[in-house]
C-alpha cells in the first residue's frame, strides 16, 4: 500500500510546497495534506480574503507550520515581469520542493456562443502559470539534488482530457495542455524531479458544485488518493472511483465513436441556456 509517510525524507523536512489556487477545493486539501505531513506553505491565489482565511486555517491546523500567501490574479497578469516581480520576488529565499499546479476554472457552452474573453481567461489561467510558474522554479528545485535530496511537480489535468468533449472545449484543451506539459516535464527532469498529471473526474467543489455520491468525490479523497502516487506515476486519476470513471471513458470513446462527444454537447447547451437564463 502506497503511502505519503517518506515524503518528508524524499523531498526535504521544513522545505516549502507552493499550491496555486490553494484557497479552495482540491489546492486546499492539497495544503492541508502537506502540512499534516510537515510541509511548510505557500498559496499563490487571487482573493485576499480567502488568503487570509486559508492561512489562519493552515495555523490552525498544523501549529508551527509556516504559512505564506501570495496575492496574484493569473487571469490579470501574465506578463513575465508579473510573475518575477508579484511572485518570485516574495518566495526567492525559501526552499521550494514541491509544486502543486492547481489553479483553474471550467466554462461551459458551444463554442461560437461563448465569448472571446472567456476562451481567453481559460488559457491564461489553467495553462500560462502551468509553464511560467514551472520555468520560473525549475533551476532551483532541479539544485536540490546536488543535496540528495528530490523535488515533486503535480499538475492539475482532468478526466477531460481523455477525450475530446465538445461544450467543454477550450477547458477540455487547457486539460490536455496540463497533462502533456507534466509527462514532458516528467521525462526530462526524472533523475531529480517527480512530475505527476493529476485527473480528477467529478470532485465536490465550488466549480462543480456538485454534492458527495458515489461518483462524486470530496477535494480531500481525491487528495488523499492521489498524493501517494507521486514518486511512482506520471499520471492518476486518484481515487478507484475516478479511475474506473477514466477507464469507461476511454473504452466507450474507443468503442462508440461520438457517443461522449454527443452526450456532453446537448448537455452543454442545457447548462448554456440555463445559464443565459440566469444573467
Ligand atoms: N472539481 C472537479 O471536479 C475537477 C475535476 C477535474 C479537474 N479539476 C481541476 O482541479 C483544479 C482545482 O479545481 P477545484 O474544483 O478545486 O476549483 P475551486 O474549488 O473553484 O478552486 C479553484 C482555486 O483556483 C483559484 N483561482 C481561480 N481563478 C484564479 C485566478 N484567476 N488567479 C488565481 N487563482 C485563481 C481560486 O481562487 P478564488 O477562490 O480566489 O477564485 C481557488 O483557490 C482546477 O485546475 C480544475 O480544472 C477539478
């Protein structure tokens, strides 16, 4: 049985997990479970005030932990001047062993209906910080091993990515990007870094808000299950669950060409018009 109990001698006791999006959802469980385990935090994040609220949180959780938070909203900067000066600049001096790629968002809709700017958000959110972040960070944690010592990388993908899912498809595409990105990283940095794609499918938080069933997990099992695979995968889905649900989405897409693709485009255009209804 897998387990995280060796994560703090396999990447280094009092060093630094950075989590973007952990103020919420699967990056909070994803702080709460290293800091449980020892590790120091830092939340790169837009809302100040859930910053505050997930570090006081963290304190309390994990007393001694040192909790540190980033304001940064991936959507408003992407220049690479932003990320040096808003980011970097606050963290150069800390001891960076794992990074945790999680911020990100879904739309849904046919894609000549939903606007430019939404395509757009999607990209600079769930892929830009994917590469800058990692370029920005990768010198430093690859010069760790010259300690002994491993650095870790967990992207967040998705069961969106296994096949193509038209009404989901610029977020489906970011997804893909997400995976790809963690097995190209995986292959090049693997004598120093652990790199992992993690793919969720449904997960009880605010950008689903779907409620706990027997397909739909909490952020913290999803976590929890998925965690444990960092040294040994490049790729989970995390729990049984959601790895059942990645492998009946493939078989089908395999098996019932356009089957998927139908099925997620009318309920799409549900969703859309509902939505549309709302505004
Ligand atoms: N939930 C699922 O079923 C599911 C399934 C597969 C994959 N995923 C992936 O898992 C990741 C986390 O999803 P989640 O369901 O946990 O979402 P969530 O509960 O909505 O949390 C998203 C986090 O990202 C942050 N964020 C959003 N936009 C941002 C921006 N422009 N700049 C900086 N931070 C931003 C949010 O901060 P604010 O609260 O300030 O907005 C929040 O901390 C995403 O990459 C998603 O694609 C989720």
């Amino acid at each position: 049985m897998r387990s995280t109990d060796s994560f703090p001698d396999r990447y280094g006791k009092n060093s630094y997990a950075l989590v973007t999006g952990g103020t919420d959802g699967i990056g909070l469980a994803y702080c709460k479970e290293l800091a449980k385990l020892g590790f120091n935090i830092i939340i790169v994040s837009r809302s100040l005030d859930k910053l505050a609220n997930s570090k006081a949180e963290l304190e309390k959780l994990c007393p001694g932990r040192d909790v540190r938070t980033v304001q940064f909203d991936f959507n408003e900067h992407q220049s690479i001047d932003a990320y040096k000066t808003r980011i970097m600049e606050h963290i150069k001096d800390l001891d960076i062993s794992l990074l945790i790629q999680n911020a990100g968002y879904a739309e849904t809709g046919p894609f000549k209906d939903v606007p430019m700017e939404e395509h757009q958000r999607l990209m600079n959110v769930n892929c830009v910080p994917a590469s800058l972040l990692t370029k920005l960070l990768l010198d430093k944690m690859r010069a760790r091993a010259k300690n002994g010592i491993r650095s870790g990388m967990i992207f967040l993908s998705s069961v969106a990515a296994v096949a193509p899912m038209p009404g989901f498809q610029t977020y489906s595409a970011t997804k893909v990007y997400n995976d790809f990105l963690a097995k190209g990283l995986w292959f090049e940095n693997k004598a120093c870094i652990d790199v992992m794609s993690h793919r969720p499918a449904y997960t009880s938080t605010k950008m689903t808000g779907l409620r706990e069933s027997l397909t739909v997990v909490s952020p913290e099992a999803s976590v929890k299950a998925a965690l444990p695979d960092l040294p040994y995968e490049n790729e989970t889905y995390g729990p049984l669950v959601h790895e059942a649900t990645g492998w009946f989405m493939r078989k089908l897409n395999e098996l019932v060409p356009g089957f998927i693709n139908n099925k997620l485009f009318q309920m799409s255009k549900k969703i859309w018009a509902k939505n549309q209804k709302k505004k």
